[in-house]
C-alpha cells in the first residue's frame, strides 16, 4: 500500500502543519479575525462537499466545526488550538485515504490560499505570520476539497503526448524519462521537445496532450522556462497538461505557479508529479565535500520513482493524479523572483575563469543554454543573459570555470547524468 499523499507531499503536510503552529503561536491577538475566515471557508467547504461529492473530506467538516465551536467558547485569545486540530484532521484523512486507495488523486486549487491570505492581512490587520497560518491551513482545506471533488473525475483516454522539457544537470530528464517510457509502454506516441537552446527554441505542439517538466529555480521555474509558459506557450483550448518537476528542498510554488499559468492558458490541468533530487547549485554546497557525495547519493529517493509511473498510466487513462499542489506564500516566493529574472541575470551573474586551470575544451560554452560563453583563444568569456543553471560550472573537467560571487566557496555538483549533459552540449 502507497503513502497516500506520496513520500513527499506528507512530509510536506506535516512540515507545514508545524510551521503554521508556531506562527500562530505567537500572534494570539489575531486569532479571532483568523477564527472568522476559518470559519467561512469551513462553511464553503461543508456546501462544496455536500452539494459537488461527499467523500473523506467530511471528516474534515465535521473536525473543522468542532474545533472552531470550542475555540468560540473555550480558548478565545490564544491561536493555537486554531490550528492545532489541522494535523489531526489531516492524520484522520490519511487514515481514511489509506483505506479508500486514494492516494493518486488529491489536488488543490492554488488560488483559494492567496486569497485566504490576502484575506486576513485586509480583513483583520493580521501580521503577515497570521496571514501565512491562513495560507497554510488553506491549503489544507484545498487538498480536501479537491480530493472529494476530483476524486470522481475521468476523462477520455490519451494516444499522443507533446514534452516540453527543461533540464540542465540532467535530474528532470531522468525523473521525466520514467513518465515517458512508461507511456511508451502503453503504446502512446510522446514527442520530446528539448528547451535547452532556449532562445533558438521552437515546438510544434501538436499532440493532444501536454506534458512540461523543469527544474525549481528560486522556488519557481527557471526564468527563461517561465518567459515560455507566460508568452509563448500556445492556449490549450482544454487539453489534458500535466505538469513535472524536480527540486532539491521541496514541492515549492513552482508547481502552483506553473499550475495556474496552464490554468489560464486554458489546458485541463490532470496532475503533477514532482521528485527530490540533488542540489545542482554549488553556492549552497558549503562544507566538507565527503558529507555532500554522501547526500548526493541518497537522491533522488527510489521509493518516490515507481509514482512516476503510476501518473503516466493515470494521464493516459484519463484520470487526474499526482502530488498535491500547495502553494506558500512566504517571501521566498518573493525572493525566488528577485535573484532570477533578465535584469540580475544579465548585470549580475559575471563567469569567472580561472585560466590555469581551464584547458580550452570549450565543453562549457558548447553547453550553456542561454549561448551566453563564447571562446577566443580557447578560453571562455561571457556576453548577454544568463539561465542561472549552473550548467557550466558543473560540466567543466577542472574546475576552472565560477559564476562570480555565486559558486566560488561551494562544492560543485558532479551531475549522475553527466553523460547526458555531455551529449547535449555536443548536440
Ligand atoms: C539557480 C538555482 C536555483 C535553485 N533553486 C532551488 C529552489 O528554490 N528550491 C529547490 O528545492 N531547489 C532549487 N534548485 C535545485 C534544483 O531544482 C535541483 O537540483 C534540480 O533537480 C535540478 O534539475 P536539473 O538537473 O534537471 O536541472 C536550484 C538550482 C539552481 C541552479
Ligand atoms: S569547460 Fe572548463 S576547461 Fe573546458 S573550456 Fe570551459 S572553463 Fe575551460
Ligand atoms: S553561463 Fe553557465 S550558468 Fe549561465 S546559462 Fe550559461 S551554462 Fe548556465
């Protein structure tokens, strides 16, 4: 029997579960303008899972309710026990998830939580740790809601899949590669378009399907990834998408950023899947190198892989699955934005080389996908935007080549497909 949010989304669920604790923990005084929107969004949710489907979140209702009854009565003034009920809740979920064989099909609709947090801040005055409360015990309730409401959806079976991928150490393409093969086992034709020479990149998107897959990039997806979906990516008129991604912390806004963009651009979003790989960007692999090989090699976590597979059969048997989609609107979302985008990637991200280690074999600028590294004398130099993927860094035999400030005093990541890496430098 599989964990029923997967590995990762119930890691995530009770990560969040804390976080969302200790804030309202220390903001008492807004508990009960926080009680209020619970209480509203509680009362959407009991008409949504009665009229739409009734399934396991009515366990949700029924806890929801209760804890809010003795918050009124009880505990006025102090939050905690506000939220202290949502790992409870999600504990009996997941306990009634198990017994249904749900475990595929829990979804959240990334826009209720922003509007619940934008909520709280305009409604009560809230600081900015209540509004983050709500975000996340909003984006509890999310799961539940679309676990009842999507939980029946099917739709028409899948022939033909079009693949945008964007991968750069070469993680995405292995955990995307498990998806496809798997589709091609079943007799789907899938076209693979390579977003790597990014700005040369064009696809022909005409299969029925859609599937993008792409690193985490400053908790979204890389900056010329996200210029594609946002500018060019064509409208889907209803056409099954799902989405793919690989990050080396957790699921991150990047799926529910990229979740609403598909949304809007009109695809019927059937999942995402996304899987924990190593950190390809050397500036945080700070300490001894030993410590990082050995967390290298934990990852990516082969208990997560067989999920893979699961979602490719359920895309082309037409049913929704994946990861649950959660966003957090914490500031790194912010922050995320800030460090990638043209402007710092053009001014600040400088390459540094050292030249007596550098050995002229222009691996590095036959790799870059932004075509930012040319060569003279053999040795190379930078010019114009760059995509932040480390790529260089990464692929370069001696060592030679840094992103200033960015990669000088951490270990690089010597990437487990490196032969792909090779084989798209040289393609
Ligand atoms: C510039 C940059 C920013 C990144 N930001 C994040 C992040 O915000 N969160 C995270 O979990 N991983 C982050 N990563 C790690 C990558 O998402 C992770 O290593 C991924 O598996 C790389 O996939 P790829 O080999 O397909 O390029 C970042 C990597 C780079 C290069
Ligand atoms: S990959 Fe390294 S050694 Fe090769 S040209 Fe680039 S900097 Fe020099
Ligand atoms: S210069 Fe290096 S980090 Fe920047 S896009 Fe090219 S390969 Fe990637």
């Amino acid at each position: 029997m599989k964990r029923p949010f997967g590995t990762s989304g119930f890691y995530w669920i009770l990560s969040y579960a804390a976080l969302a604790m200790a804030s309202t923990y220390y903001e008492p005084q807004s508990t009960i303008a926080l009680t209020i929107i619970h209480a509203g969004l509680t009362v959407s949710l009991v008409i949504l899972t009665r009229v739409i489907a009734p399934g396991p979140a009515a366990i949700l209702d029924i806890g929801n309710m209760a804890a809010l009854i003795w918050i009124f009565y009880h505990d006025a003034g102090r939050g905690f026990p506000v939220i202290l009920f949502t790992p409870l809740i999600t504990a009996l979920v997941i306990i009634r998830a198990h017994k249904e064989r749900v475990n595929r099909r829990i979804y959240v609709w990334p826009v209720l939580p922003v509007l619940w947090a934008f909520a709280a801040f305009k409604l009560s005055g809230c600081a900015y740790s209540t509004g983050l409360t709500c975000s996340f015990s909003a984006s509890f309730i999310m799961l539940f809601v679309f676990l009842a409401v999507r939980l029946r959806a099917k739709y028409p079976a899948i022939r033909s899949i079009d693949v945008v991928l964007s991968s750069y150490s070469g993680n995405t393409e292995h955990f995307t590669d498990i998806f496809i093969q798997e589709a091609r086992e079943k007799g789907v034709n899938v076209r693979v378009h390579r977003f790597h020479k990014h700005k040369r990149f064009k696809a022909d998107l005409t299969q029925e399907s859609l599937v993008v897959a792409f690193p985490v990039m400053g908790w979204k997806p890389p900056w010329p990834f996200l210029t594609y979906l946002v500018l060019k990516l064509p409208r889907g008129h209803g056409k099954p998408a799902f989405i793919l991604y690989t990050s080396a912390g957790g699921p991150e806004n990047a799926g529910a950023l990229t979740w609403l963009i598909l949304a809007l651009k009109g695809y019927r979003l059937m999942g995402l899947n996304w899987g924990m790989y190593p950190l390809n960007m050397a500036m945080f692999r700070l300490g001894p190198k030993r410590i990082w090989d050995r967390l290298d090699s934990l990852l990516p976590d082969t208990r997560v892989l067989p999920s893979q597979k699961e979602c490719a059969r359920a895309f082309i048997e037409g049913s929704p699955s994946g990861a649950p989609v959660i966003l957090s609107p914490t500031p790194l979302f912010i922050i995320g934005a800030l460090i990638d985008n043209f402007l710092v990637d053009t001014v600040l991200c400088h390459n540094h080389i050292y030249r007596d280690r550098c050995v002229k074999c222009g691996l590095c600028a036959r790799y870059c996908p932004a075509e930012r590294l040319r060569t003279k004398n053999g040795y190379p130099y930078s010019r114009g935007e760059c995509a932040l993927c480390f790529g260089c860094v990464n692929i370069c035999p001696n060592g030679a080549m840094h992103l200033w400030w960015l990669s000088e005093y951490g270990n690089k990541y010597r990437p487990r497909w490196y032969d792909k890496m090779i084989a798209r430098a040289e393609s």
